[in-house]
C-alpha cells in the first residue's frame, strides 16, 4: 500500500477512492477490445512498453506540472511501471488508486505549505526565474526541492497580483482562497473519476486519437458535439464550495416557476 497507514481512510471511502468488481469488470472488456480483439487498427498486447506508457500518461494526467510528486514518489511508484497493463488484463486496478491517494495526499501538502507562504515577505529585489511550461522539467528530488519550487510558484503569484495594483491584504486573501481551492477540486474526484483518468491513459497510450469515456463524459461530450441540451433554462456557475445560478432564460422552467432567481 502506498498511503502511510496502508488503510483505507474514511474520506476515502466516502469518495469510493477503492476499485470496485464492476470497474474490474469494465477495463477487462476494454482490454479485449483495445488489446486482445480485432476490433483495434493497431491492438497492443499487455507488457512493459505499453505499461510504460500507461504509467506515463497517467502521472501526467494527474501532475503534468510536476508540482505534487517528488523523484522519490516516482521512484515508490516504480514497482507498477511495467505492469499496469497486465493490471488492466487481470482486474486489478488497485495500483493507480494507490497512486491517486498518495497524489491526494500531496495536494493536501502542498496546498497547505503555500497558504502558509502567503503571509510572508517576498524579496523580489533578487534575480529569480519562474518556468510556466514545466512539461520536460525533472521531477523534485525531494520535498525540500519542492518547497523551492512552490516558494517560487507563490513568490511568482503574489508578483503578479501586486504588479495589478492589488494591496497586500487583499493579494493574500485572494491567494489563500485560490490555493485552498486547488485542494478542494482535487477532493472532489471520486472513484468514477480516478477510472475514468487511468482507462483514459491506456486509451492513448495505444493511441493519440484514441479515448476513454465514461458515461458522464460520453453525455458532456455529445452535449459539445450536439450544441443542444434539455435542462431548467438556467446558467450555473460554481463559487466556492457552492453552485450558484448566474442567469435565468426567459421562457425557461426554471424562469416559470418563480421559485428561482439570479443568485441561488
């Protein structure tokens, strides 16, 4: 196990962060058509090098900025590298919500080590670089290596908010709320979401054309591809830990009932 304690804690059990039969089930039928059956132009039997790739696209799906994992995650991970696609054959999906849990637990590390940065004194009459584009950068070697980097992220934020002519206090509030945010979204993905992550790695690692969709995602993505949708004739936005309505269309359910307003 790859969570300190090696149990399943009860957040994660009330986010379903465990493989269930039914996902087994699932990536086993994906298997046989993707890479045992002829119904793939280019089928990849289970092995190392595809395994390899799963492994990649995966970790860059859930840290492609390199902000979270350290080397010596990586380096923990090593033992599923050349078997998650044999994984996938067997029906045996514990090892990337293994990996997803220590991603969490990350997340909840750094988040909480950059809200404490907020309220310090920055230095910016020194000559430092922050890179954007973190894509081919190595991975920290280490937590100390990732404090400097986040001290950089930060310094880099409050810059440039304070170049926005945003006060002091006012750039840590703003910066708190952002941070604690990132943690907030990450704690929203449930056991659905880390299947539909890792399906959709092996997915393109057989091909760059070629996805993973859950049922939700296949409905957002008709949805897209439709440009139509039958709802209550409102527009919703998220604020905070809350969905609010932003507008009502006229003529719409939701405008009809008079039970809903701007605002909600």
């Amino acid at each position: 196990a790859l969570t300190p304690t090696g149990k399943a804690t009860a957040r994660d059990a009330a986010q379903g962060l465990s493989p269930t039969a039914q996902q087994g089930r699932e990536a086993w039928i994906v298997n046989r058509l993707l890479s045992d059956g002829r119904f793939f132009y280019r089928p990849q039997p289970a092995g190392p090098a595809l395994s390899q790739q799963i492994f990649k696209h995966y970790l860059d799906s859930l840290d492609g900025g390199k902000l979270f994992f350290t080397q010596a995650d990586i380096d923990r991970f090593a033992p599923y590298r050349d078997t998650l696609s044999d994984a996938i054959k067997t029906q045996n999906l514990k090892p990337a919500f293994d990996i997803f849990k220590v991603y969490l637990q990350r997340i909840d590390q750094r988040v909480a080590y950059a809200r404490q940065l907020v309220h310090h004194d920055f230095d910016f009459g020194s000559k430092e670089t922050w890179a954007y584009d973190r894509k081919d950068a190595p991975w920290a070697a280490d937590d100390k290596a990732l404090d400097e980097l986040w001290r950089k992220y930060v310094k880099n934020d409050v810059l440039r908010l304070k170049l926005a002519g945003k006060k002091p206090a006012e750039i840590r509030a703003t910066l708190d709320k952002r941070y604690a945010q990132i943690a907030s979204r990450a704690h929203l993905m449930n056991g659905e979401d880390v299947f539909q992550t890792f399906m959709d790695s092996y997915a393109l690692s057989l091909d760059p054309h070629t996805d993973y969709m859950d049922p939700r995602t296949t409905a957002n993505f008709n949805i897209s591809m439709s440009l139509s949708l039958e709802g209550i004739g409102a527009v919703l936005q998220k604020q905070d830990d809350y969905v609010a309505i932003r507008t009502l269309m006229p003529g719409g359910p939701a405008a009809a009932s008079g039970k809903l307003k701007v605002g909600d």
